[in-house]
C-alpha cells in the first residue's frame, strides 16, 4: 500500500524487528480463538465492549485513504482505554477484564478488515503493535495536575485463561482503578498514570516493556516506577529481580519457553539476549509502604534461587555475585521480568527514584471484596511513599 501512513513506519523504535512475534499477522491468535468461549460464559464481561467494536469495524470498512489507517487504530484503542478505565473507576466495578476481551476483539476486528489485508506483513505486524501500545494505556499518559511527585503504575492482564477463562487479575484491576487519581500524605500530593502489560512472552521478547517504560525513565518530572502483579499469599515487595525466565508456565498466547529450574533461559530484547546481571535490586521505599495497613502483610521478599545455591533468602545484592539466576525475588515468570527491565531501564538511565515491583495476594477467578481490598492497600502503600520520593 503506497500511502501507507509514515506515522506508523517511523513511530515504533521500538518495535518489532522480526516477524518472531507470530507466525503471521492475519492469524486469529489463541487469545482471540478464545473470544466465542468468554461471550458465552461471561456475556456481560466479554462482550461489554461491543459496541465500540463495531463502530471500529464500520469506519474500517468505510475508509477511503488508507494513510489514515494508523490514526483510526490508535484512536479507537485508546479511546476503549479511556472508556474501560471510567468505566471501572465510575462503577466501582472493581474490574477489569472487559478492557481485555474487548481489546481482542478489536485486534480480531483489524485483522479481519479488507483494508488490513493489503498491506505487507510488517505493515500490519506494526499497526498491530500501536493497537497494542495505545490500548494499554501508551498513548493516555500525561501528567497535567499540578502535584508535587508523578508516579507511573503498571498492572498485567488477566492469565491463565485455559485454566478458567473468568479469571481476573488485581494488579491490572488496580492500574485502571487508580489512573488519573491524585493522591496525598501528609501534606504532599502525587499524581498516578498507568499502563496494562501483556501477559506474552513475545511481546516481552520484542521490547514491548522497554518501549513503553523508556520515555518515562527520561522524563524528569516522574518520581517512582511501581510495576505490579499477582503473586502469593500476601504483599510481597520483590528485592531482588533475577535475569533468566524457569517458570513452565505458559503466557496467554499458549506458549512455553522451554525454560525449567535447571535450566533457566535469558529473555530476549529485539531478537537478542538480554544483556544484565543476574540480579539487580529494587530502590523501592520498603519501610514506607510497609505502614500500608490492610488485610494483607506487606512482605519485603529477598527470597531466589541459584543453579550454584539453590533457594536462599538474600540480604545484599553482593551475595549473588557469580550465582546463575533461576529465580528472583518475583519469581521465574513475567513478573520477575517486568521489574528486571524496568530496574536495568533505571540504571541505564541512571534514575535514582524508587523503581521495583509490588506482587498482590492471590485471588481465585473474580472476588470483587477481596480485590477491592488488594487495590485499597496497593492505593496505601503508593501514599506512604510520597514523602519518600
């Protein structure tokens, strides 16, 4: 497609360097496979969005001039964002997974679009990601209020679908809950934006997390990076991120890494291996947000595992040098990841605010007391660290 528009070609520094990311970009994914399955189980939740969706769908079929196409993709992903996120914060829903589902359907919606169908694979592996980054939250974060700090939050979309596609996650629940919202400690105010990650290996893999993360690691204004996801039985604070992937778990596209506790496996960052140490440590203001009261403890979690060691609780970072990271602090999953390249992103950047990752206690599928509780505490503790940052 001759026009194709130039916004898209230039705008992903970031993006993808490879088709890796999928086999093809016409191919419904095992996330959208699942989309007839959540309609009928959960109509109210899946299909929330549907109306957007098909107003989407029409002005897709109707465009003319097809140098507009990124424009329309970026403007109804973000505008699914801005209505999920208010809808979630009017009703008290306490819940967020039709932002989801509906964000599926609107990639379902794209890919199976005439005018998508004419443009070559990278064309459409890139327009594909801006629908991604801008329905995440990417395109909606701009700190206005006149506030003291500015802190950036991330939450995950829910996972383990195949297990029980109700499933909801608190740390996304969380994200949507608070962005927007001013806060205040004694004295002192702080402004939140979030953004929602992707529960993808290969989104990880293609620099997904660096892309959205980086502007705000330049960004002198912003005070505190909290990346947060679902974890254990209570709060845990994660001390010490490691490098390698070992969780056998699958993401929610349905693939596994092959990595296993004997044998832990480096991400990778734009088709390469992701260049760190095995371990950082987060900079987080773990005393501060420890007087986050609740239904929960808030645990400050040095907790690994090493191929050299096994499973020991860490004091200093000093005492994994020379260890092979299996497990950090988060774990061997995503989670662990997203606080690893967000604290390697803190050093390269050379940031000193408090950057780390918060894992919320455990829920089984949806329990609206229990997950307004989990948001409530995580909503206390970002307040504690005001004075902090």
């Amino acid at each position: 497609m001759r026009h194709f528009n130039k916004h898209l070609m230039l705008a992903c520094s970031f993006c993808l360097s490879s088709l890796s990311y999928a086999q093809s970009p016409t191919y419904i994914s095992y996330e959208e496979a699942k989309i007839a399955q959540a309609v009928k189980e959960l109509p109210l939740i899946a299909d929330k969005y549907q109306r957007q969706v098909a107003r989407f769908s029409a002005e897709l079929t109707s465009l003319k001039d097809a140098s507009k196409v990124t424009s329309l993709v970026i403007e109804h992903a973000s505008k699914l964002w801005y209505i999920a996120r208010n809808d979630v914060q009017r009703e008290q829903s306490f819940d967020g997974r039709s932002l989801y589902w509906g964000r599926l359907q609107l990639s379902k919606a794209l890919k199976v679009s005439a005018l998508f169908h004419q443009l070559t694979p990278v064309q459409q592996q890139q327009l594909l990601w801006q629908l991604e980054l801008a329905s995440r939250g990417n395109e909606d974060i701009d700190f206005q209020q006149n506030t003291d700090k500015k802190i950036v939050i991330t939450g995950f979309d829910p996972f383990f679908l195949h297990r029980n596609i109700g499933q909801a996650n608190p740390s996304g629940i969380a994200a949507l809950s608070l962005d927007g919202m001013i806060i205040e400690h004694q004295g002192q105010t702080a402004e939140i934006q979030a953004l929602m990650i992707p529960v993808r290996f290969a989104d990880f893999d293609q620099g997904m997390i660096e892309s959205m993360l980086t502007q705000h690691f330049k960004n002198p204004d912003v005070d505190m990076i909290v990346t947060i996801s679902m974890g254990r039985e209570h709060f845990d604070l994660e001390r010490f991120p490691g490098l390698r992937r070992s969780a056998e778990a699958p993401g929610n596209r349905g693939f596994y890494t092959g990595a296993n506790s004997k044998a832990p496996l480096k991400p990778l960052l734009h088709d390469e291996p992701l260049q760190g140490p095995e371990f950082v440590e987060f900079s987080l203001p773990v005393k501060a947000m420890q007087q986050a009261q609740g239904a929960y403890q808030v645990i400050d979690n040095g907790k690994v595992e090493t191929l050299e060691k096994g499973k020991f609780a860490a004091k200093t970072l000093a005492e994994l040098a020379q260890q092979t990271s299996v497990n950090g602090s988060g774990g061997g999953y995503l989670s662990n990841e997203i606080s690893y390249r967000s604290i390697l992103l803190r050093d390269k950047y050379r940031r000193d605010f408090p950057v780390g990752h918060i894992h919320t206690p455990r829920i089984s599928s949806y329990e609206q007391p229990q997950v307004k509780a989990i948001v409530e505490q995580i909503k206390a503790m970002l307040q504690y660290s005001i004075s902090e940052i």
